[in-house]
C-alpha cells in the first residue's frame, strides 16, 4: 500500500461536503426517543400482566365450577390434545 492518503473529496467541491456537517444530535432529542420506547415497553409488560391476571382467574374459575378432579382431568386432556 502506498503512504499518501486519498482524498474521498475534493476540497472545491463544498456542494457536496456541505450536507454532510451537520450538528450531533442533542441529549433532549435522545431522551425523548427513550421515554417514547419506555411508555411503549411498560404498556406490553401492563398487557402482558393483564393478560396472566385473565389466564389465573380462567383457571380459577374452571376450579370453582367443576371441581378439582374435573378440573386437573381438563387441563390434562388439553395438554394431550396439543402434543
């Protein structure tokens, strides 16, 4: 390899340079992408939850209703059925 160096532009042409200076984003602009993926992520965590709390209640439900014999004897027949 050889030791000059290779400009990637020309020093005249400043058309082209020029879009490419641009200021770095600022520490606002970041947090408020961050707060944004924050309130997104803690509503998936809240439906997930909400969705559990539906799941357990089910189950209790189901437990109250048939009984426990009833009820192990459903939970098991939906496992088989699905393997």
């Amino acid at each position: 390899m050889s030791g000059a160096a290779i400009p990637l532009a020309c020093k005249g042409n400043w058309p082209y340079l020029n879009p490419m200076v641009q200021p770095i984003s600022t520490q606002q602009g970041m947090m408020a992408v961050a707060r944004s993926q924050g309130r997104v992520a803690a509503m998936i965590v809240w439906g997930a939850a909400g969705l559990g709390g539906l799941v357990v209640l089910g189950a209790a439900a189901l437990w109250f209703h048939y009984g426990t014999a009833v009820f192990f004897e459903i939970i098991a027949a939906g496992i088989s059925a699905c393997f």
